[in-house]
C-alpha cells in the first residue's frame, strides 16, 4: 500500500509510504471518525491513498490568520 501526504491547502507534496504491512492503527487512522477518514484520506487515479495533512507553512499561516480557515487554498 502506497500513501502520499500532501498539504490539503497549497497541494505540496510532503512524502510518502510504501509499505503494505503498516495497520490503521500504526498510521493513526483508527482515531479518526468515518467523516474525519472521508475528509482526509482519498484514492487518486492512479489508485493511490492520499492523505491531506496541513505542511508547516499552511499551519503557520493559519494560526497567525484563522480568519483563513474559511478559504479553500492557501498559498504561499
């Protein structure tokens, strides 16, 4: 299984993990809600996961405007 991270926000592309043996729980995704696991993790074309994380810039930016928080894309 392949998964990419990339910021939901600027569309940066932060890593990857290609490992098969890793569980939901070792990634963490067993904590998040149905709608959370909907929201954030996504196939692409290709059939990869992408999981959309915030990169430190986006997450940066927001604290210091989370008036932000209503706007789509942020871009830096």
């Amino acid at each position: 299984m392949r998964l990419e991270y990339i910021c939901r926000y600027c569309q940066t592309w932060l890593g990857s993990i290609d490992r098969g043996d890793l569980s939901d729980q070792q990634l963490g995704f067993d904590r998040l809600t149905p709608e959370e696991r909907e929201d954030i993790i996504t196939s692409n074309i290709n059939g990869i996961q992408q999981v959309r994380i915030i990169c430190e810039t986006c997450q940066q930016t927001l604290e210091e405007n989370p008036d932000l928080y209503l706007l789509p894309q942020l871009f830096h």
